[in-house]
C-alpha cells in the first residue's frame, strides 16, 4: 500500500508532518480568519503558562512586538501558511496577540488611500 | 516563475542577505499610521509575474499548501483523512514600503486553476489585479481577466515584450482578449524597474478612476 503521509511536490517544499505537528494536527480554527495583509502586535498581557507555549510561538511574539503582517511572519518563520494561521490563531484566543488595523476592512481600499499609494509610488 | 524555485539553499541565503535584519524596520512607524495594501500580479506560468515583483520590490518567499478539508466543527483534527494527500507550494511576494507608513505587498497569484482557493482570499481588500500576458499564449490570461470581470476587482492588462510581442498592436490584443474598453492595456519590460513601476500606476489610477 502507498503511504500518503508524506508528499513533496518539489525538494524545497519538504515533508508536511512536522509542521502540523507543531499544530497538534489541526488544520483549522474556526472563527478566526486572517488575511496575509493582517496586521498583528502584542498585546503586552503575559502568557498564562508560558511553558506551553511551542518555541514557534514564542518566537512570533517577539516579532510581534512591532506590528507585522501574516505574510511577513509567515516567511520569516518559514512555516505554510496554514500552519501560521493555527498559531497565530492560538495566540490570539489566549489574548497574546491583537490585530493592528489602520482602515477599516472593506473590499476596496478608499479613495484617500489609493491617492496616497498613486503619490507614493510616482515618488518612487 | 511562481514554482519550482530549483536552488532553496541560494535563493533563501540571498534574500536574507539582501534583506539583513530590515523585515521589521520597514515597517518602521510605531503608532497606528501602517497600512498594508494588496496588490495581486496574475498570469500563465512563466509569463514573468515574479521578475515583476522582484523589479520593483524586495522578494520574499511564501510556502502555502493545498487545504485538505473543510468541516465545520470547531477545531478539526486530521483524523479520517489519512487517504488524503497535501502539497506545500513555494510562492513568492515582494514588499515595497513607502515612507508614510504605507506598504505594498504584491503577490503573485498561483496561476493553475487548482489553487482559485487562494484568490478570493487575495483579492478581497486588494487594490486591483495586473494580468501579465505573453502575446504567445494569450489562453493564459483568459481564466484571470474573466476572474477579475466577475469579482469586480479593478485590473490591467500588461504585455510582456518577449521578443515578437511588439508585432501586434494594443488594438488586436485587446480584441482578442475581448476586454471592455476602459480597461487600461500597457506594454512593459517586467526585468526594467521603471516599467514595472509604471504598471503599477497605472493599475492605480484605473483603480482610483473605478473607486
């Protein structure tokens, strides 16, 4: 019988069993949904238990002492995207982490801002 | 080219040596000012969507994977789906960071269909689409544009000029495409920063003329 527990789609990819893992096997939190633009910073409340805290996590709270994007913590921890969302996901159902909004969330950005954009990249 | 990046160990050693220790002063305010802004960059494969990015913007690489299931119970678990099979896919995005606080993060859409999951989720908030096409495989594109048609994200058109591309007009690519006419089609050299650059104004403007 094949084993499916191990697929790479190429050599950088690498093996999926140990980031999911790190999750305890969920794939999944229901009810927290986050873009790749999100922005997260700490809190500044304590972890309870510190010690349960996977050295993953620990580390996402250190970059999350300035604000950071989903996508920036995710490259820079070098885990899938999938994996960074149950830790983040984690963190912030324990009150660790909270989420940095400048706008508010729409479907576009407003006017106001894709003028600053249009002015920013024209002075680039 | 989005996948298959052949040389993890080089590719990972220069972007942390291009990019030493700056991932977190770019994003440098410390008040509530950071904006982070989508912009999404589609197109067939091997079109040129990450030589785009790199153009005009500091790379970084991005693993993803394909979900493997979707059930509504509060925390699922991979228990039952053993069978199922997952794949990790490399993806890259750039970051420009604007003195005001703003940043734009560009990401270049996987551009096989099996990965649509992911569009919706990029799309939604984003400023707009470019679909890069080569004038070769003008099919490419066909699924992107009628993508962002349906979704109502504003985009343009950007032809790479791979050699030939400048034979045909903006007017026949424009036919063949069948796309409306206030729809911006540009041509650009995706390895020229300042090409690159101006895609993207443009793809601002025409999405601040839509706003």
């Amino acid at each position: 019988m094949d084993s499916p527990r191990e697929r790479r789609l190429n050599a950088e990819a690498g093996p999926l069993v140990r980031p999911y893992a790190l999750t305890r096997g969920r794939t999944r939190v229901q009810g927290f949904r986050l873009d790749l633009v999100t922005m997260l910073v700490v809190t500044g409340r304590s972890p309870q238990e510190r010690a349960r805290l996977a050295l993953e996590q620990q580390r996402i709270l250190e970059m999350c002492r300035r604000p950071a994007t989903v996508a920036d913590l995710t490259s820079e921890m070098n885990l899938p995207l999938g994996v960074m969302h149950v830790l983040l996901a984690d963190l912030y159902q324990q009150g660790l982490l909270e989420e940095r909004r400048a706008a508010p969330l729409a479907e576009r950005p407003s006017p106001e801002i894709l003028q600053r954009v249009l002015d920013d990249l024209r002075a680039l | 080219m989005i996948f298959a990046r052949s040389d993890p160990a080089s590719s990972s050693a220069e972007a942390s040596a291009a990019s030493a220790g700056d991932w977190r002063d770019a994003i440098s305010a410390d008040d509530g000012s950071h904006l982070a802004l989508k912009v999404l960059i589609a197109g067939g494969f091997g079109v040129g969507k990450t030589t785009l990015v790199g153009a005009v913007s500091e790379i970084r690489p991005l693993h993803t994977e394909e979900v493997l299931t979707d059930v509504s119970t509060d925390v699922d678990d991979l228990h039952g789906v053993e069978g199922k099979t997952t794949t990790t896919v490399a993806m890259d995005f750039g970051r420009l960071a604007f003195d005001d606080g703003i940043t734009l993060y560009l990401f270049g859409t996987p551009g096989q269909e099996r990965f649509w999951f992911m569009w919706d989720e990029m799309a939604y908030g984003a400023i707009g689409a470019v679909v890069l096409i080569d004038t070769r495989r003008l099919t490419a594109s066909f699924a992107a544009i009628d993508y962002f048609e349906q979704r109502g994200t504003p985009f343009i058109v950007a032809v790479n000029c791979f050699e030939g591309a400048r034979a045909h007009t903006l007017k026949e690519i424009r036919t063949a495409l069948d796309i409306d006419p206030h729809v911006p089609i540009v041509l650009c050299d995706v390895r020229e920063r300042d090409s690159a650059k101006s895609v993207l104004i443009t793809l601002v403007e025409h999405a601040l003329e839509t706003a």
